[in-house]
C-alpha cells in the first residue's frame, strides 16, 4: 500500500510558511495513496499563481500551464490518455477569471477528472491584489477604498454549468479534504472541488481563524442530501457559500461513455480517418 510521500518528488515548496497550499498538496498525495494510484497513472495539470506550482512538487506526471488554461490541457490529455486520473489544479484568479469560460465549458462537458481550485480570494503571486473572488469592501492596493464589485460564486457557477459533483475543502480540515478529494477521483465524470486554502501573507481578513468561525459543515448536517439539485441550491443560498463537504453529486453519464463508438478508448488508439477533414480545412 503507498503512502502519501511516494507521491512526493522531495522538492521543496517555495510557498510562504503557513500557505494554505501546502496542505492541498498533501491531501492530493494522501488521496492517491488511499486509492493506490499509481504514479505514472496520474498527471497533476496547474494554471499560473502561487497554485500553480503545486504540479512542480508530485511524483506524478506534470505541466505547468499558461494561465487560465490548466483545463484546456488536462481535457487534452484526459482525452487521449483516459486511462490516466487527470487533476487540474489552479488558484481562484485562475480558474474565475482569466480562465472562467473553460471553467464552464469543462464543468458542462463532463469528462471524468478533478478539478481542484486552491481559493485564497486574492492574488497572491502578483503581491496581494483583488480577485474576481475577494468580498465586497475588500481593500487591497489595487482596490484601496475597498472593492465595490461583488465576488463570483464558485460552487453557484458550477451548478449552473451542470455539475456533476462540487464540493469544498478548508485546508485546515485536511481529514475531510482527502476524504472528499478521493471521493472527487473516484466519481465517474467531472469533479468540481473549491479549497479554501488562506494566503496567510497577504490576505488578512480571509485567515484561518475567520473560517473557523464562519464554515458549516455538511457533514455533520443529517438533513443534507447532496443528489438533491434545488437542496443544494438553497444550501448554497443559506449558507452565502461557506461551507465544506460534499453539496452535490449525481450519475450524469461522463463524457467517454456519450461518445458513438468504441466507448472509453484513447483517441490515439482508434482507426480514425481525418483525411477528409484536412480537405475540409484546406477549402
Ligand atoms: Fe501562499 Fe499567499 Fe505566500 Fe502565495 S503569497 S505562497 S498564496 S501565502
Ligand atoms: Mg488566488
């Protein structure tokens, strides 16, 4: 059986002490040793921030894309490759700005892999400046009277695309971040999972202690019932987002199993003529 650390390539990361991402990258570990991945089964795909680096620091295969594209990249390599467990990794900047139109087409399309966003609620790699994710009021250099923009909801997003699964973490409850992060692997289609994972250097209101104080957990609700659509909704609606577990999950088919065909197998192995469709092009 693995352990967490054979998933480790022994770099050290170059994130602050106390950064929230140092425990997205051990729960991701901790989760593929639950499920006795093995490493050249699995590819890590990160966007650009702090975030991103996390892809530079797994045994496992890796790319560290351009920003905003980690999704673009991992649906092509899932795509080709459908044997492998595909992460994309990315930070809130990444994935609900720049990059939010594959967010949605990604979530919409269903194919079977995770995707993680490490949400600090800021900027962090470019010194602490507002993102499409911090409060209103937030005051940062860039909005030093406070942001007046209110701030995307990531989970709402995703269940208005069609998720097929969404779920938040807390980095400091890493036992339920792996359990959800292994859960995320293992559901068959497209797994939307937000962390709030603090940027303890530059964003002082969103910190620990604060979501300590202001999380539920959907666990310890018996009333939650996360294959119910309009439950999860309200959830979503009574809790202004701040939450971790599981809200929602159904057994919508992935993409693999709607294609015609040969179901399931990698494009490269498949007899395809594209010949015509260069002639098409070339037109
Ligand atoms: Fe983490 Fe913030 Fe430091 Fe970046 S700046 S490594 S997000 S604590
Ligand atoms: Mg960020």
């Amino acid at each position: 059986m693995p352990n967490a650390m054979d998933y480790s390539n022994n770099s050290t990361p170059t994130w602050c002490p106390g950064c929230g991402d140092f425990s997205v990258l051990r729960s991701i570990q901790t989760a593929a040793a639950h499920l006795a991945i093995a490493p050249h089964q699995m590819a890590v795909i990160s966007g650009i921030g702090c975030s991103g680096r996390i892809s530079g620091y797994l045994n496992v295969y890796g790319f560290h894309s351009i920003h905003g594209r980690a999704l673009p990249v991992a649906q092509g390599i899932k795509l080709v490759n459908p044997e492998l467990t595909v992460i994309a990794a990315g930070g809130d900047g990444d994935g609900f700005a720049i990059g939010t139109a594959h967010t949605v087409h990604a979530i919409r399309r269903n194919i079977d892999m995770t995707y993680v966003v490490m949400n600090n609620q800021i900027y962090g790699l470019t010194k602490g400046h507002t993102s499409p994710l911090s409060t209103t009021g937030f005051v940062t250099k860039s909005t030093p009277y406070g942001s007046i923009e209110a701030p995307i909801k990531p989970g709402m997003i995703a269940l208005a695309s069609g998720a097929t699964f969404v779920a938040q973490g807390f980095s400091a409850y890493q036992e339920q971040l792996v359990e959800i992060l292994t859960r995320a692997i293992l559901h068959k289609g497209f797994s939307f999972v937000n962390v709030f994972s603090p940027c303890v250097t530059f964003n002082k209101t969103n910190t620990y202690q604060w979501f300590r104080e202001h999380l539920v957990n959907l666990d310890e609700m018996n009333s939650h019932d996360p294959h119910d659509f309009q439950s999860a909704i309200n959830r979503y609606i009574s809790t202004d987002g701040l939450f971790t577990g599981i809200l929602y999950e159904n057994d919508d088919p992935d993409y693999y199993s709607k294609l015609p065909g040969e179901r399931g197998t990698s494009v490269v192995h498949q007899d395809l003529d594209i010949s015509n469709q260069f002639d098409t092009l070339m037109q």
